[in-house]
C-alpha cells in the first residue's frame, strides 16, 4: 500500500511518498535522465503535468461542441458511376 505524507511549508509543500515499487523508481530514473533532470525534478514536472496544465478535450467533447448546422443531405456525396475496365 502507498503512504503519502505531505510536509507543509510556508512557500512550498513537500510531498514523501513511501513504498514506491523499485521498477517505478527506475523507470522515473531513466525518463530523468534522458530529459537531464535529476529525479525528484522529474517527479514534479510529472506532478505538474498531470495535475495543473489543461487538458485536451476528449474527442467525446470536441464532436459535441460542432455547431448544429445544415441536414445530413446538405452534406452527402453525389454517387460515383464506376469506370469501365478492361481485362
């Protein structure tokens, strides 16, 4: 089970979380390393990205917010005759 402990500070928190499994260690570790940052820098650009940049809208979203314009037919393709073929 993980335990998070949060210290609070006047200017900035703190956060000790406890019984990480080591693969999630190393893996922060090694996506640390390749942006070269150290791991704690790494784990709250993490923090960040998940919790405060906005999101994209989900596709559910986005569909319904296209305005309601026009009929289906005002949008269908004329059928194509098919092209004569010699074999």
């Amino acid at each position: 089970m993980n335990r998070i402990c949060a210290i609070i500070d006047s200017s900035m928190a703190q956060l000790i979380v406890r019984d990480i499994p080591q693969q999630v260690v190393i893996r922060l570790k090694q996506r640390a390393a390749r942006r070269g940052h150290s791991a704690e820098a790494e784990h709250r650009e993490i923090l960040k990205q998940a919790l405060l940049l906005p999101r994209a809208p989900s596709l559910k979203a986005m569909l319904g917010g296209i305005p309601d314009v026009g009929r289906d037919a005002d949008f269908g393709r004329p059928r194509r005759q098919g092209r004569r073929v010699v074999l």
